[in-house]
C-alpha cells in the first residue's frame, strides 16, 4: 500500500524556489492535477491522502508550526470553494493565454501558481490546521466533485465503541465514524490505523 512520505513534500520547495530559475519545474502542477483527474473516479481523493506533494508538505513540515485549530466547516462549504476554484482557475488560465503557448512562459504560470497556493496553504497551515488548505483547495474540490461515493470508509458499528480517537487522528477533522458519505476524505488511514477496535476499514 502507498503512503505519503515526508520526502514527497520537498518537491513543493523544489518547484517554488527552483522554478524561478527554471520555470520548466512548473510542469508538475498540471502532472498533479492530471493524476487526481485519472484517480478520482475509481478511489475518490485517495491521491490528496497518499501521493500529493503539498498534502505531504502539510502533513509533515507544516504541521510542526501550525497551531493546530480546527478546520472551521464554512472552508469545506461551496460557499467557499467554488469562488476559489472560479477565481484561481480564471486567473491560471487568463494568465496561459497571455504566454501565446510558449513553453517557458507557460511554465513560469504554472510555478506562480505553484507558489501562490502554497502561500495561502501556508498562512492557513500556521493559523488553523496543516490540512486547512486541502479542504478548499481546487484540486482536492475537483477530486470530491469525480470521486463522490467511491472507495468509501466502513464503519463496523458492531465494534465501534464512538472513543472518538479516530476524528482525533483525522487530518481533514472529518465525523469519521459517524457520517458514511464522506467525499472529502483523503483516504490516508490514519484512522484505521487508529482504531482500538478494528472497527474502520476501506
Ligand atoms: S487538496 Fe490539493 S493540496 Fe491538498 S492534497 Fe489534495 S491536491 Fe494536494
Ligand atoms: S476509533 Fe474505532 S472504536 Fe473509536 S470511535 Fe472511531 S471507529 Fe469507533
Ligand atoms: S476519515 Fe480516515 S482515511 Fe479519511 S481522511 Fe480522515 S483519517 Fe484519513
């Protein structure tokens, strides 16, 4: 089984600060997004849990700064994400126009992107939860909006004893054992892994 590593998020670094010297590092952005479009389908947001370099970012280094709140329910609202993702979207794809297709410039968009969303996940990173950031952010909406429903969280009620340790363990802050539709679980297994009881499996 694949699990996200510390090692995954240096990649984040190496786009934003590489990329100013060698935009062509900015070709990873649409890499991710092309992996959550061919993923989500069959398992969901299994990608921002396992395999997404800003998820480990966060996970991992953001997690030591952060002040650890919880991720307020409005973030999760599309109230909140689909402004973001019109206004982020418009913005990259206002901005790929102005490049005529040229390569460098193209991936001079891409690593702008790059760091501007990981400045905003790092601002929310510190001030709420390391995972604030991938509960709106566009990717991860895109992810929801193709993956409702598939690779679902089992809850054994016959086991669960509700000690809540896995919504403790939970970096999305998800009602893990007691809502069965959960389209914005990343699939990371922390709470299975958790779970006294055995009680949650995939
Ligand atoms: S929500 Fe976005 S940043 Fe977070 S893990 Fe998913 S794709 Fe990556
Ligand atoms: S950790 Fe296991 S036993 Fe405890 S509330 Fe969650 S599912 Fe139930
Ligand atoms: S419900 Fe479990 S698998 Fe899903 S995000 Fe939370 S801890 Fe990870």
């Amino acid at each position: 089984m694949l699990k996200i590593t510390p090692y995954l998020g240096i990649l984040v670094i190496i786009v934003c600060v590489g990329g100013i010297w060698y935009p062509m590092l900015g070709y990873l952005v649409p890499l991710v997004f092309a992996a959550i479009m061919i993923t989500s389908p069959f398992r969901g947001r299994w990608f921002c849990g396992n395999l997404c370099p800003r998820g480990s970012f966060n996970d991992f280094w953001v997690s030591r700064i952060s002040m650890g709140r919880r991720i307020p329910s409005i973030l999760r609202s599309m109230w909140i994400r689909v402004p973001i993702f019109l206004g982020l979207m418009g913005f990259m794809l206002f901005r790929l126009v102005q490049t005529r297709g040229l390569v460098e410039l193209v991936g001079t968009v891409f690593v702008t992107m790059c760091i501007l969303t990981t400045a905003i996940s790092l601002l929310f990173g510190v001030i709420i939860s390391p995972r604030a950031w991938c509960s709106f952010c566009p990717l991860g909406t895109v992810g929801r909006w193709l993956g409702r429903g598939k690779y679902q969280l089992q809850v054994d009620r016959e086991k669960c004893v509700d000690c809540g340790v896995c919504k403790k363990v939970c970096p999305m802050h998800l009602e893990v054992n007691e809502i069965l539709d959960k389209p914005d679980c990343i699939k990371c297994q922390r709470c299975v892994e958790a779970c006294p009881r055995e009680a949650l499996h995939f």
